[in-house]
C-alpha cells in the first residue's frame, strides 16, 4: 500500500486496474488553501452531505486549487441523482440531454452539480467515426473517475475533511507539468475529438507539457474534429480564445498540426505576414484583457481572426468592379458563410462582427456630419479599438488611429478643428483610386448591411 502510493506521488508507471482505489491526501499533503474556495461551492457540498450523500469538488477547479489559483467557477460531483440534487436546492434545474446536469442558482452564482457517471458502455451510440454521441449512465465515483480528460482533471476536493482523492495520479502530474490523458489516448480521442482541443488550451494556459503518448496520435487524429458538431467546437475555441492565453494557444495548436480544417481560413490568414502580426496583436490584446479581468467579445475576436480574408475579398471585389462599401457587405458575406457551418457562429456574433467590419470605411472619411454619427455607433469602441489594431499591424497609416483618438477625446471646438485640419485625402481602403459616385450615398448608411444578404 505505502508503496503504491510512493508510486503514485511520484508518477511512476502504474499496471492498469489499480485506479478504483483512489490516493487520499490530507490539507498538509495538498496545500490547498481552503480560502479560495467559494462559500457557495461549500454550501451545496454540505447540503447534500447532511442529505446522506457523497459530494466534492472536482475537475478545473481542484486542478486550480493544487495550483494555487482561484477558480473562476466550482463543479460539483455527487452520487445523488439529478432529481434528489433539485429537490434540496431552492433554485435548482436540470438542464442538459446529452449528459443530464443541475444547475444551482445562488443570486449570480451558477454552479454546475453532476452525478457520477458510469463506466462508458461498449453499447454506448456512436457515430460511424467511433465518437460517443450518448451515455448518460450514472456509476461509481472511480468509474466518473474514469471518465474524465486528464488525470490534473480527475481529483475530488471534499471542503469539509479538507482532503482530496486522486485516482489517475493527477497529484503528480501537477507537480511535473504534465498533461495526461486518462486511458488509451487513441481511444480517448477517438471517443470524443474536442478532447484535442482541450489538450492544447491546457498545454498552453498552464504552460504543462504534453506527456509523450497522449501527445503522439493527436496530428494523426486531427481530422475527426470535423465530424463533432459545430457548436460544440466553437464553444471549445471561445473557450480557448477567451483564457487569457489565446496567443499560446494558437501557436501550440499550430505546432500540434491542429490548426488546419478548424477556422479553414485562417490557416490562409497565418501564412500571410500582415495577417499574423494582425491577428497576433489582436490576441495578445485580448490576452491582456482578460489578465486584467476587462470584458472580452467574441464579436471582436472573431472579427480580427478574420479581418485580413475579409480585405483580400473586399480587394478582389473592388477589382471586379464593385463600389468599396458592397464590396466589403460582398466579402463579410463570404466569409461569414464559410466560417458558419465550421463554427456554427452564432447570429449575435455575426452581427457584431459584421459591424465592427463595416465601421472600418468609415473612419476613413474625415469630412462633414460623418465622424459625428460615428460617434454614435453603439460598437464605437470596439470599431476603435479595431482600428487601433489596423494601424499597429502597419495595414493603414497611424496618422488615422492618432487623429480618431484626438477627434474622440476632444470637446466641440475640439473637434471642429481637427475637421478643419482636412486630414488629407482620406484614404478609402484597399482601393483608393475608385471612383466616388454611388458610394458617396452609400457610404451614407455604410452599416446597414441587410442590403446584401
Ligand atoms: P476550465 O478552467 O477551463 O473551466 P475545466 O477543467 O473546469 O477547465 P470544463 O470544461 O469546465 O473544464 O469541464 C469540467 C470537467 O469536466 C473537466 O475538468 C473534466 O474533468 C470534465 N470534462 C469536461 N469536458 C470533458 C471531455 N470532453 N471529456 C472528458 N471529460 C471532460
Ligand atoms: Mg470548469
């Protein structure tokens, strides 16, 4: 026993079966500080423990907790079903088809309570691909155990004796870095392909290592991405873009071959060199908002993953013979079309990306009522800031960004003069020399774009 637990502190290679006992490790042994954990999280644990029934913490937030970092939310497993979970909270509901899970409200607190799921059933639905599409079958707390990604995200914290239960050896893989995945990685991959997304947004936000067998088959196994659905594939690159290390993770998911297939364009959009220092500042702008805990859009993130496809349409749409502000509607088109079955962007996104897009043109023309009404935009900011980015990335003269900030900052008189400073001849995008006529009377209303869906 001493020895196996030697072993399992140490990470040493363990014979298969040996993971329906857990590692039990007291608050001394863990150095968990019981500070970080939210009184909300311990409320529902308790609950259910004075109903009779088995609840921990698990999964990202014990994983955090080991690293001494606060959790930004607190999963709770347990052996009581959803309905007997419901019955104990005031504002509880059961939520989920694919796998049934609680949601219990405390004011703005959501916490997310599951019951223990069972070993996957060989007879579990699955697609002709081998990815599990149903099982919802309740088990053991070693067989939920199983279940799980990595071995970092398979420990079960219990707030009340302090202690945590490691089945997979997660306790020593967080001490070295190491991001394993539970089982055969083939088959893990296999069963559910966004497992190959995870693997990269952890890599990357914790700055682990890839343990050698579970990174191996992940460039082979790449293409089975394309067969989940999309939505569940954009919630995972939200969430990937969205964790504050999103430059990080796009160069690990470049270096796993991973890249390819997932946002189709963007591939394109990387090899170029405009391209990538563009979408680099982007992400690192975004890294560093969320570090100091500011708002982040996904309407903006994905506008600027896109930007630069959206240019080299919009170019060739003017090329053709199209007037500037149709050609850029002709262009989000594009690529909104292409990137939402891949994506499965919602609406809501689209439009905001549309919009960030079609305020571009229009910071450009410097002249009479236009700067005004853009000051009323309701996606002033994020169009700004947008600009901004076109400007560092070296795309369009910096004299723009500098004047829109003065033009923005100053007061009436202000800004009068800075109009009459006439700022040159504005430019118009990537075609400057087309003729004005007819876009004049668009340019108008340039972020209506109804007009060419
Ligand atoms: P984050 O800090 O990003 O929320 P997390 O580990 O909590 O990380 P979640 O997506 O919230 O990630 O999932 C919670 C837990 O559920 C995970 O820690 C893992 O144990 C399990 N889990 C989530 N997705 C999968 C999956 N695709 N396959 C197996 N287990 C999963
Ligand atoms: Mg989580």
């Amino acid at each position: 026993m001493i020895k196996k637990f030697i072993r399992r502190i140490l990470g040493t290679k363990k014979t298969a079966g040996d993971h329906t006992q857990p590692v039990t490790l007291t608050a001394k042994q863990h150095g968990i500080n019981p500070q970080l954990v939210s009184a909300n999280a311990i409320r529902v644990t308790s609950t259910l423990q004075q109903a009779g029934f088995k609840a921990f913490l698990v999964g990202g937030a014990v994983r955090d907790l080991l690293l001494g970092i606060k959790p930004k939310d607190f999963d709770i497993a347990t052996n009581a079903t959803p309905e007997q979970v419901k019955r104990l909270f005031r504002r509880a509901f059961i939520i989920g088809k694919r796998f049934q899970i609680v949601h219990v409200m405390f004011g703005q607190d959501l916490l997310e309570v599951t019951t223990f799921r069972g070993a996957s059933s060989d007879g579990a639905p699955k697609d002709e691909h081998g990815r599990v599409l149903r099982d919802n079958t309740f088990g053991e707390q070693h067989e939920d155990a199983l279940r799980r990604d990595f071995t970092i995200n398979a420990m079960y914290y219990d707030p009340a004796t302090q202690t945590v239960l490691d089945y997979h050896g997660g306790i020593a893989d967080i001490r070295n870095k190491t991001l394993r995945i539970i089982g055969v990685p083939e088959a893990r991959f296999r069963e559910d392909p966004v497992r190959l997304l995870r693997v990269v947004r952890f890599a990357a936000k914790l700055n682990f290592t890839i343990a050698q067998d579970t990174r191996e088959p992940i460039a082979i196994m790449a293409p089975l991405i394309n067969n989940v659905p999309a939505a569940r594939v954009f919630d995972e690159m939200l969430k990937l873009l969205m964790s504050g290390h999103a430059l990080a993770c796009l160069q690990q998911l470049r270096k796993e071959g991973l890249h390819h297939g997932l946002l189709p364009l963007l591939d394109v959009v990387l090899e170029q060199p405009m391209g990538e220092k563009f979408v680099r500042l982007a992400l690192a702008s975004t890294d560093d908002r969320v570090k100091q805990g500011k708002p982040v859009s996904p309407g903006f993130l994905f506008a600027s993953l896109l930007w630069h496809q959206v240019l080299e349409k919009w170019t060739a749409y003017q090329a053709a013979g199209e007037y500037p502000i149709p050609a850029l509607h002709l262009a989000a088109d594009d690529v909104l079309n292409t990137q939402t079955d891949k994506l499965a962007l919602q609406r809501k996104i689209a439009s905001d990306m549309r919009d960030i897009w079609a305020m571009q043109p229009r910071f450009e023309r410097r002249i009479g009522k236009s700067p005004y009404k853009l000051l009323e935009h309701l996606r002033l900011r994020a169009g700004y800031d947008f600009l901004l980015l076109r400007c560092a990335s070296g795309e369009i003269d910096n004299e723009i960004g500098e004047w829109w900030t003065a033009f923005i900052d100053a007061d009436g008189a202000g800004r009068e003069e800075l109009l009459a400073k006439k700022p040159g001849a504005a430019n118009e995008g990537p075609a400057k020399k087309r003729p004005r006529r007819r876009s004049r009377s668009r340019a108008a209303n340039p972020a209506a774009p109804g007009k060419t869906e």
